[in-house]
C-alpha cells in the first residue's frame, strides 16, 4: 500500500488504483493499478516474463501558484521479492487540478549510463520539493567497488523545470561520489593472466596504473584450455592496447576509440569497467567493445 506524504490540504485521488504511463515499466500501453500494484509485460526488460509494478510514497505539493500536483514514485521489479529485483524507480508526476489527473512528466535517476554497478540507482523518497515550476529531488547512486544492496554510498540532487508540456532536466549535482574502485595494494599475490583470453570486470587497479585485478567470469588459454570461473587475476596493462565503445547501451550502433593507458585507468576508476581482455597475441587488447565469445567459442 502507498504511503501518503501530504504537502497541502488537497485531498488526492486513490492513487492505488491510478493510471501510469507504460513508459515507466517499459509496458507499450498504459499501466492500471489495482490495489497499488500491477504486472506487465515489458520491452524494456524483455528476459522478464512479467514486471511486477508497486506505488512506493506519494508526496503532495504545488507547482505554480494554482497547479496542485502530486508525485508518484514508482518501482519496476521482477517479482522477486528483494531489493536484488529491483529494475528501475521513477517520480512520475501528475496535475490533480482538475477532475482526472493528468501526468506531466516522468522523472528518472540521473547517474551516467556509463556506471558499471550491480544495482540501479534510486530516489530517496523523503527528499523531493515541489515549488515555483521546479521539482528537486536527491538520487542515491551505487559505486563500480561493489556497494551492497542495502547501501548505496552516493548522493546527487537533481533539478528539473516544467516547460511547455513537460519537464525538462535542469541539473545534477553529486554531493557525495559513490565509492570507486579501490587501489590494488598486493598485485603479488593474485594469479597473473596471460596468452590468455577472458571475460571480466575491474575490481582494483594500482596507484600507478601498472597493474590491475579482473574478477573473471569465463576465460581460456591459447591452448583452449578453460580457466577457473569466478577468481581474481591480476593483468600487467603496460603493453596493452585499450579500446572504449562509445555507445555501451548499443553496441551495434556505437563506435570503438583506442584510448592510452592513463585515460583508461581514470576511467575504470570512476565508473568501473567490464569486457573482453584479448592478452593472447602480440597485440594484446582490452576492449568493452563487441568481442568473440570466449566461453562458448574455440579460440582462434
């Protein structure tokens, strides 16, 4: 059941049975809530047969001097149950000036696409304020070092401006980054890959940027031999090549840069990183580019 946090003396519609935009969950047509929930079938999240929808807080407030509104935060999760299925959270916001309401705007998390997180940023639903044309709200952003669920260590605030029709992004403010990836301290005493093909994530880089950790998720050696899943290794990046797609949310319709070393460390650092380390040639290659794939295929 939603929880109403009342701004004005305006009496809400019953919000529990409202109509969202589909937008929202990914549904292609509008979302009845029945109860504060409902289930749809989404293309947003095409390997969840239903998207389990729930109305979490509604808070009321005034946009302009006679534009009653109320904000909406809604969850998309897979029906699992725990903070670990949660798939998106949204402010949508709608006009309750007039008989019906009528939604003005959805509002999602501003934190960069390019995070390499385990759990999708959120708003932390006490803190939003309504006034004057503008809607602030405070974001809670997962770090690329792993945060748990329960915890979140960033904080943002973003502003957004009702022009026209609709709501416009203003600005995002980061008052506390979310934790990066750590320095790697021991390089010694992890496993070295190398003539190696694998998949995997950063989880430490040095201070210098000579060294980093992979935690693995498949990999091969030259001889097609796999390797254990699931464990650390360590990489030398001092002859390496390092490619960035530019377009991670698409691929297919993205590029591949070369970047040196140093920008890719800095980058690893601050969003995290995850792809292929081709390591078993001359040319040895980092890439979170479109690659071979290493654990079903034969290396060639």
């Amino acid at each position: 059941m939603a929880t109403v946090v009342s701004a004005s003396r305006h009496h809400p519609p019953n919000w529990n049975d409202a109509v969202l935009p589909g937008q929202v969950c990914g549904s292609n047509r509008p979302i009845h809530m029945h109860g504060g929930q409902a289930l749809v079938k989404s293309t947003r999240w095409p390997g969840t047969p239903r998207v389990h929808v729930f109305l979490s807080t509604i808070h009321e407030g005034v946009l302009f001097t006679r534009q009653p509104v109320a904000a909406l935060d809604v969850w998309c999760d897979n029906g699992g149950g725990t903070a670990d299925g949660q798939l998106a959270d949204s402010w949508v916001i709608e006009s309750t000036a007039g008989a019906v309401p009528t939604v003005l705007g959805v509002l999602t998390p501003q934190q960069p696409a390019a995070y390499i997180v385990d759990h999708v940023p959120y708003f932390d639903q006490g803190k939003i304020a309504i006034d004057g044309g503008r809607i602030v709200v405070h974001e809670l952003w997962y770090g690329p070092a792993g945060d748990p669920t329960c915890c979140p260590s960033g904080r943002a605030v973003s502003v957004w401006s009702f022009q026209h029709s609709g709501f416009v992004h203003v600005s995002t403010t980061v008052t506390k980054p979310p934790v990066q990836i750590p320095y790697l301290n021991d390089a010694a005493s992890f496993p070295t890959l190398s003539n190696d093909v694998a998949v995997g994530q950063v989880a430490a880089i040095d201070r210098a940027g000579h060294y980093a950790t992979f935690f693995v998720s498949c990999a091969r050696t030259a001889a097609d031999r796999k390797l254990p899943e699931g464990r650390l290794w360590k990489v030398d990046l001092e002859h390496v090549t390092f490619e960035m797609e530019t377009n991670l949310l698409d691929l297919a319709r993205g590029a591949v840069w070369t970047v040196s070393r140093s920008d890719w460390v800095r980058y690893a650092r601050t969003y995290g990183w995850s792809g292929f380390l081709y390591l078993n040639s001359p040319s040895l290659l980092i890439t979170n580019g479109p690659g071979t794939d290493v654990c079903g295929g034969v290396l060639g």
